[in-house]
C-alpha cells in the first residue's frame, strides 16, 4: 500500500490531444487540475486516507481541455470529479465527505459534536472566506483582507488539543489550506504583506500544515501560482 510519506510522480496533465481512460470500467478516478484549489482539497484528503492505490489521480489541462471530459465524464466541465461505482460525483466540499464516508483510512471528520458542531460552522463559513479574499485584490487588499485572516485566528483558538482548527487534522483545515497558501504566497510575493503578523495561531497553524505529507505534495509551484493570479485576478499589476 502506498503510504503519505511516498512522493508520488505527477503524471502530465492529459489535454484536447488526449485519449479518454476506459471510463466505468471499476477504477476509482480523481479528476484534477494541479493547480485547482478546489481540487487539491480533494487530493489531500485521498493522500491523507491513504488511498493512492484506490483512487488514480488523473490530471487535466483545464487550458486545452479534452472534449470527452465534458461529454462523458462530467457535463459540468469541472474539477475536483470523482469516478467510482459506475458514477461521477462533484463539489469539493461534498467529495470530501464522500471520500471520506466510502473508503477506509483515517476519518478527516470528527465525531466529537463539539467539534463536529464548529466544524460545520467553519465548513459553511469556507466559500465567505475565499470570496472576502479575492474581492479584497479589486481594492485595498492588505486591509480588506485583514477581516478574512482575523477570522481564522480567532476560529484556531476554540480547541487546544492541537494546533488544527478542530484540534487534530481534519476536513476544515483540508477545505482551508489551499486558499491560504495561495493567499500568503501572492500577498507576500505582489503586496509584501506577511499575513501571519499579528496573527501567531494562524502562523503556527500554516507551520503545523506544512508537515502534513498528504498536504505538502499536492503543492502548487509557487511561481505558477503566482503567475496565475497575476494574469486573472491581478491585471494592474
Ligand atoms: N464549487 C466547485 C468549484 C470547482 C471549480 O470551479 N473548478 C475550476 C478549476 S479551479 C474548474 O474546473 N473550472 C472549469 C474550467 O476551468 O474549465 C467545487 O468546489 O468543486
């Protein structure tokens, strides 16, 4: 069985070139980009559970996109999609608990109803958070910002048994840190803002992710990141 701390070898993105896999024939298929923070939630939670061996990853180019993709894997056209048991499920949030619900490895969603309580509250909270941030690159960002991170600091203060937002590892942090690891890195590189001042919960929590394997190899290349935002959401930059 493969194990988290196995680097795996990032397969080229499969383009409009590109043959479809044979589709419905019993392989569990995670449908990626690289560079999809929607999709990374996903992937870590797979890494995480174990289950390179049960679910193969297969990335697309969402740039030069092959049309069978859209046709006959999943009409929405996205990523994150998962193919298992005959069908193809989407959402992000909703493969997490699905991956989470339907295959062995370490649950990523507490039973504790404390902390299943505060992690649906911060869950619901998720897409608030990522839009509070991207709208903040339109005006003043380090300041308008600031609320977004001010609400991860406080929500890290609730348990602690550990240094996640529920305490240990789970689907908050998983649903969390990929917004957060473009954010710190676009704000340090374009705004030469560190988002972690004022905020040690948050600087110690980013600390504590980056020693999750499962989390660590689904790292985008910074530069691309970088790069990304530049052209889509940093035009006058
Ligand atoms: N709400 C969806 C959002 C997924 C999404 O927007 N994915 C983007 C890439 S990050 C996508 O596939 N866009 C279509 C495209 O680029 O062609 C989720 O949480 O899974």
């Amino acid at each position: 069985m493969a194990t988290a701390g196995v680097q795996e070898v990032r397969v080229p993105p499969l383009t409009s070139t590109s043959e479809p896999p044979s589709l419905f024939d019993g392989t569990t298929r995670l449908y990626i980009s690289y560079v999809c923070p929607f999709a990374q939630r996903v992937w870590i939670t797979r890494n995480y559970k174990g289950l390179q061996d049960k679910i193969k990853l297969v990335p697309i180019d969402l740039q030069n996109k092959p049309a069978w993709y859209k046709e006959k894997v999943y009409p929405e056209s996205k990523v994150p999609a998962l193919e298992h048991n005959g069908k193809v499920v989407g959402e992000s949030i909703d493969l997490i608990k699905y991956v989470d619900d339907n295959f062995d490895g370490p649950s990523v969603i507490p039973s504790d109803p404390a902390k299943k309580e505060f992690g649906e509250q911060l869950i619901s909270h998720v897409d608030t958070f990522t839009r509070e941030l991207y709208t903040s690159l339109k005006g003043d960002p380090i300041q308008q910002s600031s609320p977004a991170f001010d609400y991860l600091e406080n929500a890290l203060g609730k348990f602690d048994d550990g240094p996640f937002f529920l305490g240990q590892f789970s689907w908050v942090d998983i649903a969390y840190v990929p917004f957060v690891e473009r954010f710190q890195l676009v704000f340090s590189e374009v705004f030469k803002h560190d988002i972690t001042e004022g905020r040690p919960k948050l600087a110690a929590w980013i600390e504590e992710v980056n020693k999750i394997s499962a989390y660590t190899q689904t790292r985008a290349d910074p530069k691309e990141l970088v790069d990304i935002f530049k052209k889509r959401f940093l035009a006058q930059q």
